[in-house]
C-alpha cells in the first residue's frame, strides 16, 4: 500500500481553507461571538475525525485511496449517537451472561448436579442476556 492514505492530499487544505472562508462569510445573527467561535471549532474537530476515521475504513480494506463510500461510511459511524455505542456495549454484556448461562447448563448437565439456585440463576441469565441481545439488534 502506498503512503498516499498516510498524507494529506493538496486539495484537503484547500477543503479547509473553503470551509474557513464559507464560515467567515456566514451571517452571525443567531451566534454570539463566542458560539461561533465555538462552531468552527466544533467543524474542525469533526473535518478532522471525518478525515481521520475515512483514511482507518480505506485502510482497512487494503484500499489505495479513499473512497466516497469510506466518507459516508466514516460520517454515518461519528454521527451515531452515544446510545447506539451504549446498546453495542449491551448487545456484548448479553452475549457474555448468554455463554455464562449455557456454560452453567452445560455443567449441570455433565456433572447431574441440578439445584434450584443454580437452575433460577441460570434461567436469569439466559433471559437477561437474550433481552440485551435483543435490544442491541433492534436498536443498531
């Protein structure tokens, strides 16, 4: 792979510099002074991550450039909300207590020791995990 993904290309000042001056030209009416100030340094953070999440997907994909598909895909991850990681995250904790469940079966099963806590306990985990589950497939 060439270093072309590694630098930034000519036409990513120019991107930023256009940006800079659209952002000068813009009415300030609604911005105080200090929230534009503000704004533009939120834009630049996000050009920034934008760029930089962009360049990780062509990586990714052993690609020689990146692509407008690398773009949108970078755009769509870094606009999803911080609840779309959370269910994620949850989606993973269910999927831990759904193996710690069946491995609690498992045991049971192979050494014919059933007790009522383990057996409620398993059942806990195997509904609690599922639900987690669920909630992450539903919500991603």
């Amino acid at each position: 792979m060439n270093d072309s993904l590694a630098r930034p290309q000519p036409d990513l000042q120019e991107i930023i510099e256009r940006t800079e001056r659209e952002l000068q030209n813009a009415h300030r009416t609604p911005f105080s002074d200090q929230a534009l100030d503000r704004l533009k340094e939120e834009i630049a953070a996000y050009a920034v991550e934008l760029i930089n999440e962009s360049v990780k997907r062509a990586k990714r994909h052993q690609a020689e450039g990146v692509s407008s598909a690398d773009v949108q895909q970078a755009s769509q991850y870094l606009v999803s909300s911080n609840s779309h990681k959370m269910y994620r995250h949850a989606g993973t904790c269910g999927g831990l207590l759904l193996g710690t469940a069946l491995s609690n079966t498992l045991s049971m099963i192979t050494t014919n020791q059933y007790s009522l806590s383990g057996v409620i306990i398993t059942f806990g985990l195997t509904l609690t995990g599922t639900f987690l589950i669920a909630t992450h497939i539903v919500k991603d």
